[in-house]
C-alpha cells in the first residue's frame, strides 16, 4: 500500500476493548465505546461491535454514524451537545444526546414528535472542569422541572465531563457530587436516572487506585483514548495488559542528503510566521519525508528507531536527521512513528493518509 499510511492492528485493539471493557463492568459500570479519534472508520467500529462488554456505541458528530453497521445491536449516543441546525438529524441517527441547553431540548422534543420518537437524553452537569454541562443547580431544577414536560423527551441520566478543558483529575469527592445530583432530582421530581455517566479516560485511575474508588451512583463511563493508546488520561499512565502500540504511522523518504544544520544567509520567519530555533551540529545526514502539517503535527511523532530525530517540518514535508542511525536509510525506504491521540486524530481525518489494517 502507498504511503503515508496510518496502521491499526485490529488484533492489538480487540485486545484492549476486551479487556479493559470487562475491567470496567466488573466495577459495576456500563461502557460507551467512543469511536471520533478513528472518524469511527467501518473496519475499526466492526472490533468494537463485537465487543460484549461495550454496550453503546458513542460519537461526537453525526457524519460518523452513518459508517455504523445498520443492524448494530448497540445504543448510539451523540457525545457533542447537539447544534440546533441539526436536532432533525439527531433524532433520526442516535437513541441518546447529551445535553445541556433547554432551547435545543425543547428543539429535540420537536424534531423527535414529528418522527413520532422518543428521544433520550442524558443531562450534562459541570463539576468545574468548565466544558459543557449546566453548572448551577438552580438551573439544573428548573430545566429537569420543564424536561419532564415533554412528551418525546425520555430524562435517561446524568452526565459529568473532566480533564478537558479544565484539567480536573476526578476523584471520589468530585463524582460524588454527581450521585448527589441524582439522589436530589430523584427525591423532588416524579423520575429514575438510569445512567449516571462519571467521565472519560481520565476516570479510569480511579478504578485501579487502592486508596480511592468510583461512588457506587456512578454506572457508565464513556471511553476514548484508553481503548485505543492503552494509557490513563489523568496521570497519563499506561494501564496494564493493554496494548500502546495499536496504531503506527508510516512516511516514506522522498531526500536523504549529507547537509549542513544551520541555514546559510539572513534568517527571518518561516512558512508558518514563526522564528525558527536551530542549532548549528555540524553536517549531518538529512531526510525529508512526505507528510507534513496538512496530515499530522510532527510534534505528535515519536520515532519507533530511537536514533532518528524529527528536526522541523512544513505543510508536507517532514525532516528528519539520520545521523546517528545504526540503519542504512535510503530514498524510498519507510520510516514508522509512534503516534499521540492528536497524530491518531489528524491521521485518521486527513484524505492523504492511508488506512491500512493488519488482520
Ligand atoms: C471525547 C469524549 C469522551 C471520550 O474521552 P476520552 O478521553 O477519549 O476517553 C467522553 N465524553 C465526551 C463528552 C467526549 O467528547
């Protein structure tokens, strides 16, 4: 296959679905398999459908859930609150929404009476990580109070995101206010949450922390990152018995040349408006590889040869240098990086960038 390509090893992934997902509802709670970071790709939803232990299927935009099976078996959840442009199309591809404004509520109930649907939401509450998510409890009353006024609306639970904006680590205390959500809308108002929904990849260190655990109201996390890089994303640790290396992103060298390392002449700014940080190491062995900023932030590789050296890049070249290689690099040979979430997220948006899978 041609380069550059983005490669997932089907095998590695199905891995950390299993056994992170059984990890999960051994704890008592129901897992949401988020599937943006891969623009919910078929070949990779097809691993996290035949999963047993995710039972919905999560994503934030509409587009991606159209690459679903159509007979999946799972839940569809929208993860990003929806806009009022498109609450038809929201009510029409997903079961569940989160949200947090009672005008696209409202919009929702609409939308989901002409198609003659229920339309189930889960509440999103901000426990000052300061995204989405009603933050006063004023609010949180008075919208819960006209949600049960509608008829094509169905409350299914509460919701709280972390270490997204904020960078708030979630701890028992800060989930707790979750459940105490619950327990106060429950007591005032005639109604059952069903789904109390504690987070993302950063509530997973909880569930392995001796010291701390998950308040028992919680019952579903919504997980991304974890089931695809293997890692924890409060403290950013790997989990055990998980695969990190389930993607690679491979670029092909188009120059490899003996050059000097400092620019010869007047420098002023370069392609990107930006003064340029270079140290003057002598010649060195110089290749340029083609990817570059359209695809992927070369600061997001990480070199799987740990004695090459991304040295800059532009638009759609990458530079590398080679000096110090035990291998022989030639034109024309592969280079394969590690990536981060962003390089995973770029790779898997970007027309350029192959999809390749190994079976
Ligand atoms: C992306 C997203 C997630 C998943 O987050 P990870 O850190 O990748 O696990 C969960 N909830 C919401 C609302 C999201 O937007």
């Amino acid at each position: 296959m041609s380069n550059p390509k983005i490669t997932t090893d089907l095998k590695k992934l199905r891995h950390n679905l299993d056994v992170l997902s059984k990890k999960i509802t051994n704890d008592g709670m129901s897992v949401m398999g988020v599937t943006k970071v891969f623009c919910a790709h078929p070949e990779i939803v097809k691993e996290y459908e035949e999963c047993e232990g995710i039972t919905y299927l999560a994503d934030s935009r509409i587009e991606n859930f159209y690459n679903y099976p159509e007979d999946s078996e799972k839940l569809r959840v929208l993860l990003r609150l929806p806009m009022l442009s498109e609450v038809d199309e929201v009510v029409e591809a997903v079961d569940i929404s989160l949200n947090s404004e009672l005008k696209t509520i409202r919009n929702l109930n609409k939308a989901a009476e002409s198609l003659n649907k229920k339309h189930q939401i889960i509440l999103m509450v901000d426990l000052g990580d300061l995204r989405e998510g009603i933050f006063y409890q004023e609010e949180l009353m008075k919208t819960v109070k006209e949600i049960m006024t509608l008829n094509n609306i169905y409350l299914l639970g509460l919701g709280v995101n972390l270490t997204c904006y904020g960078a708030v680590i979630p701890d028992y205390d800060v989930l707790k206010q979750l459940e105490d959500y619950k327990e106060l809308l429950e007591g005032e108002f005639d109604l059952s949450l069903e789904v109390i929904s504690g987070g993302n990849s950063s509530s997973l260190h909880l569930i392995d922390d001796p010291e701390s655990e998950i308040p028992k109201g919680i019952n579903n996390l919504r997980i991304g990152e974890a089931f695809v890089l293997g890692g924890e994303t409060a403290y950013d640790n790997k989990l055990e018995n998980m695969h990190q290396d389930v993607f690679s992103l491979t670029a092909e060298i188009i120059e490899f040349k003996n050059k000097p390392s400092y620019p010869i002449g007047n420098l002023g700014v370069n392609a990107f408006g930006e003064k340029p940080d270079i140290e003057d190491k002598g010649d060195m062995d110089r290749g340029i590889i083609a990817i570059g900023r359209q695809d992927v932030r070369f600061e997001d590789l990480t070199p799987v040869d740990s004695n090459i050296e991304i040295i800059g890049g532009s638009s759609d070249h990458t530079i590398i240098d080679f000096t110090k290689a035990e291998k022989d690099y030639q034109v024309g040979d592969e280079v394969v990086f590690h990536v981060n979430y962003g390089a995973l997220l770029s790779s898997f948006t970007s027309p350029y960038v192959k999809k390749e899978f190994k079976k």
